[in-house]
C-alpha cells in the first residue's frame, strides 16, 4: 500500500485557491500510485473563525467535487460543516472519501480554546469511533490539538490501527511540540504515522509545516519541511510486525489498560 501526506499553504477564507492547491496534490499522488492521501485539517477554508459559518457553505460543493476525483484514491482531511442545530458554530470533521462516497468521518472533539476554537465550533462526541477500515487496513484518525491527548491514539490502536492519520493547522511558534508529539504518538503505538500541516502564513499565523511520515519505531521516513509538497511511502506491515514482537510494548498496555 503506498500512502502520500500532502503539503500546502492555505490561505484562509480563499476556498477556490486553496481547492486547487488541494487538487494539484491529489493528482499528483494518483500519478505516483497512492492508495491514499492525507491533506490538512480544514485545508479549504483555513480558521477565518467570524466567517466559518459562511465558509461551511462551500463545503457540500467541495466533496461532491473531491467524490469525482477518488476514484481509486482515500481522500482524507477535515473540513468545515455547518451545524444545523447551532447558529452560530460548525463542525471540524475528517472525511475519507473513496471512489465516489464517504467511507468514514470523524468530528474534532478536543477544541483549543486558546485560540476560541470552542467558540465557533461545536464539539464531538468523546465517544465516536477513531478508527476506519480500507482494504482491509485498520486507520486511527485524530485532528490537530488531539496530539496532546494520547488517549485518542490509544483507543485507535487498541481498536487494530496500523496506520494513524493526523491532519493539522499547527503554527510555528509549537514546531518543537509538534516534531516531539508526532514521533512519539509513532513509537509509543508502534503504528505508522501520517501528520499533514499547513506551512506558510494562513491569516494571522505561520503555520509550522513538517507533514512527516514515521515508522513504528518513530524514524522520519518523509518530511516536506517548509514548502508546498507531497511526500509518499509504501507501507512495509512486515516493520509494524518486527517492531511489535521485539518490543511489544503495545501489546503489554492492551493486556493491562484496555
């Protein structure tokens, strides 16, 4: 199986730009042969927070547009919903789209109110599932702020994931939060590990870009560092095997803490 993480400035509020970005990525990654691609956390809209609602409204078209292109492609990131219980807030979720349908999503649940997150958007439920099937491939998933929460992972590797997906808006002031996190949340679940960032300036921040990929045994085997870029691996399950049976480290938590 040969996975991609895409890369890309995203500027906030401009849907067409950013979608064309997005759409150069993902042609680019079917050119290479990938199964699947992971872009950004809300890479067609950005964090414009006292428009997102409006922005919301984009993102039916959106996927409807990104159906058309799966074909024989996972499609995986977050997008801005509208809530339509709420006024006044939106949801963060993670689609995977393949061959013309959503095959799974996933709602942000942990927001950071530092930033107001939880002021414009409406929480997930804490006990949604994390974790989807392709190919018979178990998938974790988690969003941006969720890195700082281990639990999330856990549950997911607890739950089979081999591969973990993480897509992000996460700035360059936390950059050494963001490479520490990721290589741990790779090595302590023994799973491989996919994080796609921003880079670049999106509104008022700079975003830290690093879409990385790591190994089981939390190598970087992939990073775009600071430009826009798609990087891409084939997944050896023989390195998630060897690494789980010479240190088993997962399987000792699952049989004390699950």
């Amino acid at each position: 199986m040969k996975v991609a993480v895409g890369q890309m400035n995203i500027v906030a509020g401009g849907v067409d730009e950013n979608y064309q970005k997005g759409l150069s990525l993902i042609k680019k990654a079917k050119e290479k042969g990938s199964n699947l691609i992971l872009l950004p956390e809300v890479w067609t809209t950005g964090f414009l927070f006292k428009r997102l609602k409006e922005l919301s409204k984009t993102t039916p078209s959106i996927i409807e547009k990104l159906k058309k292109e799966s074909n024989g492609l996972v499609i995986c990131g977050s997008y801005v919903v509208n809530n339509p219980n709420d006024s006044s807030k939106v949801f963060n979720k993670f689609y995977a789209i393949y061959n013309g349908e959503i095959i799974f999503e996933y709602t942000k649940t942990m927001l950071f109110g530092v930033t107001g997150e939880d002021k414009y958007f409406s929480r997930g439920d804490i006990n949604q599932k994390n974790i989807f099937s392709f190919n018979g491939i178990p998938f974790g998933v988690s969003i941006c702020y969720e890195l700082r929460f281990p639990e999330f992972f856990r549950r997911a590797s607890f739950n089979g994931a081999l591969i973990h997906l993480h897509p992000a808006i996460w700035p360059m002031s936390r950059l050494e939060h963001w490479l520490t996190l990721t290589r741990a949340r790779a090595i302590e679940n023994q799973v491989y590990f996919l994080c796609s960032n921003g880079v670049g300036m999106s509104g008022k921040w700079e975003l830290a870009g690093n879409s990385i990929i790591y190994d089981p045994w939390g190598e970087m085997l992939q990073n775009a560092n600071s430009k826009t870029d798609l990087k891409y691996i084939d997944i050896d399950f023989n390195v998630i095997e060897k690494a789980r049976n010479n240190l088993p480290s997962l399987n000792d938590s699952i049989e004390f803490f699950k």
